[in-house]
C-alpha cells in the first residue's frame, strides 16, 4: 500500500489509509481499462476487415445463405442445380433424341442411345430420370404411355436442332 505524507504532516492515520487504497484501485482501474481498450481496437480491427456485401452489412453465414437462396430460388442450404437446369449428360441424350427425329423412345431404348453417345445408364436410372423430367414443372419430357420423347418447350429452351436434311449426292453422280 501506498501511503502519500507531506514532509510536515502528521503519522498516517485511517483516513490516510483510505485515500490511499482509493489512489491504488483507481490505478487498478486505469490498468484495467487500458487491457480492455487495446482488446476493444483489437476487435474493432478485425471487424473492419470482414468481408461485407452493399450496404455495408457483414456477410455472415446466414446472410450469405439467404443471399444465394434470393439469387438461385432455391431455400437456404440447399444443393445442386438451380430449378430448370438439366445436366450437359441429360442434354447430349435429350439433344440426340431430337436429332433422331424426336419420335417416342422407351427408356431402354433411351439408354441405348445414352450409350451411344458415351454415356452408361442403367435402365433403370434412365426410366427414374425420364418420370421425374416429364412430371417436373418445366416438362421437359413427354410421356407416350412407356415411351418418351423432348417435349416442344425443351426443344425451345435448350436450342436442340432436329436432323438437317440429307445432302445425299443424287446416284447420277450430279452435283
């Protein structure tokens, strides 16, 4: 304990002693405040370099994840494509079915022509597919009893070409 006398003052009595602890827990104090200043600009610091998004709100993971649910329409921590995508698989396939005149295939036929065109589905997998893809929203599919075939709205959005027409060289040897 710290204990201030004047040179001329009388011996330290309990009033002495009082003011001195006061002076010692007020430097405690000021210690003390120092410790949480420097901890508070610590925090600040870091804060300040958190990534934010416009309006200078911090992105958080829940923020960020009712951001991508706005921006994909999909609810938040959700995966996979957004609705209406189609994997480049399913389009190659869909593509070569519109290509081969769009006629109505079953599923096995279907993975027949998968594996055509470098892709190995199970028939299984392939009548799974088609079902969803003819009773989702977009309709992508339309189903003739078994069979299927690219639906108009398919062929639209996905930009898939029906066959070009033959240019077969006339058998008189004309060009």
């Amino acid at each position: 304990m710290i204990v201030h006398m004047e040179p001329e003052s009388h011996p330290p009595d309990q009033l002495d002693l009082e003011i001195s602890a006061a002076r010692e827990a007020v430097a405690d104090m000021q210690r003390e405040l120092q410790t949480r200043q420097i901890t508070l600009s610590a925090l600040e610091r870091a804060a300040a370099l958190r990534p934010r998004a416009a309006g200078n709100v911090p992105l958080n993971s829940t923020i960020s994840a009712i951001a991508r649910s706005v921006a994909t329409g999909r609810a938040p921590g959700t995966r996979g494509k957004a609705p209406g995508t189609i994997s480049g698989q399913w389009r190659s396939i869909m593509a070569a079915m519109v290509k081969g005149g769009n006629q109505p295939l079953t599923p096995e036929l279907v993975a027949v022509l998968a594996d055509a065109n470098g892709y190995r589905l199970e028939v299984k997998a392939v009548r799974d597919w088609l079902r969803r893809a003819a009773a989702s929203e977009h309709r992508f599919i339309e189903r003739e009893g078994d069979a299927c075939r690219v639906s108009a709205a398919a062929i639209e959005r996905f930009h898939f070409q029906t066959a070009a027409p033959s240019r077969e060289v006339p058998s008189d040897g004309a060009a």
